[in-house]
C-alpha cells in the first residue's frame, strides 16, 4: 500500500471541506428514496419492459464498478471471477449480443467481442442505470437480449458537492487499498456544469486449485489494479427552447497480473504436472467527447448529436513453460486502437394521440489491431518464432428508424422499423478482403393499463448481432495461458434474432411493485466456437467461431419490491428478483443439442434493507445465487471431453451505515461474507478457486 497516496487523499478532502461555505441539510436517505420513487415511475411508463436501476441502489453496498451491482438484477449473469465483475451475459447469450451504452452511446473500447468491460465505470460517477429488454428500434442493433444504458451525472439545478474516501482490504491479499471520487457542480443563469474524478485501487489474489486421483496443484493469480476516471458535463441554455451540451469521459485502467501455477489442463480435458510462469500487463484508456443541440416547439423536439470515441489498449505477457521439448519462453505483445466517430439525428412530434419518431445514424470506426507472438526455447539468444496476428479494419453503418407510439383508450401500441447497412473490410499480413450487408429490424411493442397501477406488457422485435472482430478476420490468436489458438473465419455471417416477450406488472401507492416477464427467442446462425484440431507448432487445440443452424433461448423472471415495515423511525424494505433461463443450440463440434455455454440454469438475487432515522442507522443484507452452468466438451483428435459444469455459487453480501451528521456518513461494507469458493468439474477432474473476502470501510459526504 501507498502510505503516502493515502495520506494526499485524506489532505485534499480535507481542504475541499474546509472550503465549503454552505451545508445542504438533505439527508442522503431521502435523496435515494426520491430517486428510488422516480425509477419505478420510469418503469411504469416505459411500453418496453424496462428496469431502471436508481441511485439507491447504486450506493446500498458500496459497489465500486456498475459490473458489481447490475448481476444483481433479473436475467443477467455478469461473466468471470466474482471479484472482476466484468462482461455482462443477459439470458445466458455471449457479451456481443447486448449493447452496453453511455448516456445512449456505444463507446469505442469494444476489443475483440465489442463488448465493453464494466469495471471501467466507477459507480460514483453514475446516476442512473436502465436495462430495456427486447429494445424497440430507436435503441439500435446489436441488443438480441437487451440494452445497459448507463446515464453518468448530469448539471445540478443548484451547488452539489460530494465525496467519498474509503480502504479495502481482501483476505487473499495483505494490505489497504484507497478509494476515493470527487463530484462539484453548480448552475448560473444559462450556464450549469458538473465534474467528477474518480481513483481506485485493488490488490487481488485467486488461488486455484486442481486435482484428479492422485494429481493436485495450484495456479495462483496476484493482480494489481488502478482505474483513474473523470465525467464532465456543461451544459448552455441558447434559449427558452434551445440548449447546448458538451459531455466528456475518460477512463484509464491499469493492471498487473502475476501468474504461477504448477498444474495444467491437457487439451483432452486431463491434468498433467507443470511449471508455468507468467508476467501480464495491459493498459485500458478510453475517451469519449459528445457535443449536443436541441430545439423543441410546443409539440416537436429535434436532437443532435455529434460523437468522437478512442479506446486504446495495450497488453504484454511474458511467459515461461515447462514443455518435452525443455523451458520454453513466450511473449505476447498486443496493442489495438479503435477510433468512432458518430452522428444521430432524432425527430419527435406529438400530435393526438400519437408520438411520431424518425432518426438517423451514422458511424464509422476505424481499429488498427496489432499482435505479436514471439517463442523460443529458454536462454537462447535468438526467438525461434514470430507470429504475426495484425490487421486494420473499417467498419462503416447507416441506420435509420421511425416509430410511432399511439395512444388509444387503454392501449400504448409502438411499431417501429430500423434498417441498418454495414460495410467493414480488413487487410492482415497476407491477405484483404470486405462485408457488406443490410438488414430490415421490425418491431412492435404493446402495453395495455389494466388501471393505473396494473400493466400487461407485449412485444416482438427482430435484432441483427454483428460477429465479433478477430472472429471474422482471418488471423490466428494464440493464447498460451489457455494453450488454445484461436482462428478466424472469414466466412462467418452474423446472427439475427426475432425475439417474443410478455409480462404483468403490479404497483401500489407506496411503489411496492411487482412484475412477471417471459421470452423466447429464435436465432438463426448461431455463433459458436468449434474445435477444428490440434496445431502442429505448438500442439495447442484450434478453435474457431462457426454458424450452426437455429438455436432457442426462453426464459421467465419475477421482480418484487416491497416496503415490509414502516412503523415510526423504522423502515424495512425487501427487493428480491429469480429468473430461469433455457437454451438448445446443436453443438458445432459433434452435431448434438445442448444448452448454451455458461448460461446459468437460473439466478435469485434477494436484498433486505433496514433504516433506523432515530438511529440513523442503515443495514443492508444481499445474496446472489447462481445455478448450474455448463460449457461443452467437445472432442480431441476423435476422444470426446467431458463438458466443464460450474457447481452452484452463493455470495453474500452486508453494508452497515451511520450518518453521523446530515451531510455525512462512515459506512462499512464486506463482499463474500462467508468467502465462498468457486468449484468447477469435469470429468475426475474438480477446480476449486479462492476469491476471497473483502472489507471496505469509508466516509461519504454531500454538500
């Protein structure tokens, strides 16, 4: 730990206290309620199923990224170790069929799956999360199973302040850990704006263990990580019906992984003993600039929006391992930049009883992926290889839509139709070559008001879902950790889904809710990976992502909010949510139907809140349960592996909180309380994997 960082942090807060001239005297519990209250009002006007997640939320167990609190919610299961809450899976589908969006952008840091890593967005910065399911065609393409959109802070309508500093501590590793994040904003007479920085820092240690009959060893991982980020908004009221808007975001996000591990899979599915050591590094920066104008009339409302996005990343792994051949030593030096530009033009007009939307985007993005494999056998001078996986890519698409939303009676109806273009061509080492093609994306939502707190909910949208990027670029990637090549396939199409969903949606006057949600979905050219065989060079297994024919995906989930007790100073509040997922797709590698890789059977998240106002007291208790998972074998050289089946998992979460004056709080916060393990098998072969406990303990203050 950095004694010295921390002891700036604390400074600085301190300074910017003594600063401040006026207190706001609002507790921040009643900021939340207010929020809480306001979500579930969007919830129920929204025609699409939606879930908007408030800042009640996003604070009740001091989350440090959105990753952490959304595999809270229903349908989602949030991919990788339960301490790097990173790529979000909803129904079980892979990470490039849901869009993840920033104050409605899709940013640039799409690496190889388009996918956009959550631990890059401090909770701290953001005000408000919503997931529309079975979006409707103004939200775009690639949302087969949704869309996250993440709303950062906007301008106040008066001075705010606040701030948070805190310590962790995780029971796999020694130390402290500083976090901290700064918000300021203030409005003037046309002129309002709000700026926030955030810091944090983590030490991680996963120590997993493997064993088949007599063969035991570990694997251990010790990572380091900062994440420095700032979100700025100014905003300029042109006139009564006019403003203007800039916002800005950047992140930057810094890790070292150390890796040993004595102990390693065979391609069959096997063990066998090892020496391996690894050294990783990668550095994530993102920066994204949106400048906006809108006018509106009486009955019409014309936005713009101009958006530039770079995400750079740079990787390097040293890795040293024990093969038949002696020590062999590798490094693998990959760096990529993704460049967007883009432009939207939305029209709204309200007449009667309907809501006329007509939009327009363009985009184009420009990736330049460089990736260098270098191998030899220990000490030797010279490499004895040099594999060149590089490209430059051009992706460009047109999009257009229109929508109308009528109204009738008791009835909300929304037809909408998108038409997307898309042209990308790429050029590698050897070879270039071009896609092209346009698809039509229908849809019509339905919402019927039973009265005006009970809503039955319907819809049927069609979604195109573009293969990720090294997947269809004919390059191979190695990857020694997983001692796997993974090969491109130019030939890959992308997938489309029609995707049918219902739901009935219950509230009360004092905003309890609950809700009942159902889908099944059709995909045609499915993309799964297919193992094509073993590499002569380095006897590693090829995979290759494929389309296999038509796959189905259904699910159902309940949804319930509900205050318990409200006695005097006493409040005690219940949000609880399960969903049960299927899925048959035909395997690519032997022909048979099975499930979906890794998506859970099902998931139940429960959270009891508890506020004490005469105390001052705030006691948080959550747990999330994941079901089974299952990711299929395969075969190796005609031997057919056993399927990896990820046993249930339990995590519990607390928060206990004491606001000791109304502008501040000390709170303290554990995640896995009862350092719960993750434990895999396949076959004789069983994996059992440490996260570890972790303890944060902080201070909050609102200004």
């Amino acid at each position: 730990m950095n004694k010295k960082r921390i002891l700036l942090f604390i400074s600085l807060l301190g300074m910017v206290l003594l600063k401040a001239q006026k207190v706001h005297q609002i507790k921040e519990v009643t900021v939340e309620a207010r929020a809480k209250n306001d979500a579930i009002e969007q919830q129920k006007k929204a025609t699409p199923a939606t879930i908007v997640i408030s800042s009640k939320e996003l604070n009740n167990f001091g989350n440090h990224t959105v990753g952490d609190l959304l595999k809270r919610l229903p349908r989602v299961f949030i991919q990788g170790p339960p301490s790097f809450n990173r790529n979000i899976m909803m129904g079980g589908l892979d990470k490039q069929f849901q869009s993840v969006l920033i104050n409605g952008n899709r940013p640039a840091g799409g690496e190889d799956y388009r996918d956009f890593k959550l631990d890059r967005i401090p909770v701290d910065m953001v005000e408000e999360i919503e997931i529309i399911y079975n979006p409707p065609a103004e939200w775009g393409a690639d949302a087969s199973m949704g869309v996250v959109n993440i709303k950062l802070k906007d301008t106040p309508d008066e001075k705010y302040f606040s701030a948070n500093i805190a310590l962790d501590h995780t029971s796999t590793h020694d130390g402290l850990n500083p976090d901290m994040s700064v918000t300021y904003g203030n409005s003037f007479k046309k002129l309002s704006f709000i700026a926030s920085y955030s810091y944090n820092q983590f030490n991680r240690s996963n120590v997993n263990t493997l064993t088949e009959g007599d063969i035991s060893g570990t694997e251990l991982e010790d990572i380091d990580v900062e994440i420095h980020g700032f979100t700025g908004t100014l905003n300029y009221d042109v006139s009564q019906h006019s403003k203007l808007k800039f916002e800005t975001f950047f992140s930057n996000y810094d890790e070292s992984l150390d890796f040993v591990a004595d102990i390693k899979h065979r391609s069959d599915g096997t063990l066998n003993f090892t020496s391996d050591t690894a050294s990783d590094s990668k550095l994530r920066r993102l920066h994204t600039q949106t400048l906006r104008f809108e006018t509106k009339g009486e009955n019409w409302k014309w936005a713009n929006a101009l958006n530039f996005s770079q995400n750079n990343d740079e990787k390097e792994r040293w890795r040293l391992t024990a093969k038949t051949s002696g020590l062999t030593e590798s490094l693998e030096d990959e760096n990529q930049e993704n460049t967007e530009s883009i432009f939207k033009s939305d029209f709204q007009n309200t007449r009667n009883n309907h809501t006329l939307k007509f939009g327009i985007r363009a985009s184009g993005l420009w990736r330049d992926y460089s990736r260098l494999v270098y191998t030899r056998i220990y000490e030797r001078k010279f490499w004895d290889e040099i594999t060149d996986g590089s490209y430059k890519m051009n992706e460009y698409r047109g999009s257009m839509y229109a929508t109308d939303e009528i109204s009738w009676n008791k009835f909300q109806v929304v037809p909408s139709v998108r038409v997307d273009y898309d042209k990308r061509s790429y050029k590698t080492l050897d070879e270039e070559g071009d896609f092209n093609y346009t698809s039509l994306n229908p849809s019509i939502h339905a919402k019927y008001h039973c009265n005006d707190r009970l809503f039955f909910k319907a819809d049927i949208a069609r979604q195109i879902s573009r293969p990720p990027f090294n997947a269809q670029v004919p390059i191979d990637k190695i990857k020694h950790k997983k001692s796997t090549i993974e090969r491109g396939n130019k030939d890959l199409q992308p997938s489309d889904a029609y995707t049918i969903s219902a739901g009935i949606e219950q509230y009360s006057k004092n905003n309890n809710y609950i809700t009942l949600r159902g889908f099944y979905s059709i995909m045609r050219d499915v993309i799964e990976m297919k193992n094509v065989g073993i590499d002569d060079n380095y006897g590693y297994q090829v995979i290759q992502s494929v389309n296999v024919d038509s796959g189905l995906i259904w699910g159902f989930d309940v949804d319930f909010h509900l205050r318990l007790l409200r006695y005097k100073k006493n409040e005690l509040t219940l949000n609880s949510n399960v969903s049960w997922l299927g899925s048959e797709v035909r395997d690519a590698s032997t022909g048979e139907h099975r499930r979906l890789n890794e998506q859970p059977e099902y998931t139940t998240n429960s959270s009891l809140d508890y506020f004490n106002s005469e105390l001052k007291l705030q006691v948080s208790v959550g747990v999330n349960h994941i079901g089974n998972r299952y990711i299929a074998g395969g075969t190796d050289e005609g031997t057919l592996v056993a399927r990896q089946v990820y046993q249930p998992y339990t995590q519990w979460d607390a928060r206990l909180k004491y606001f000791f004056k109304p502008w501040g709080s000390v709170f303290v916060n554990t995640v896995n309380l009862f350092n719960e393990k993750v434990v895999i098998k396949q076959g004789a072969v069983k994996e059992s994997e440490i996260v570890g406990r972790n303890i944060r303990v902080g201070l909050n203050f609102t200004l």
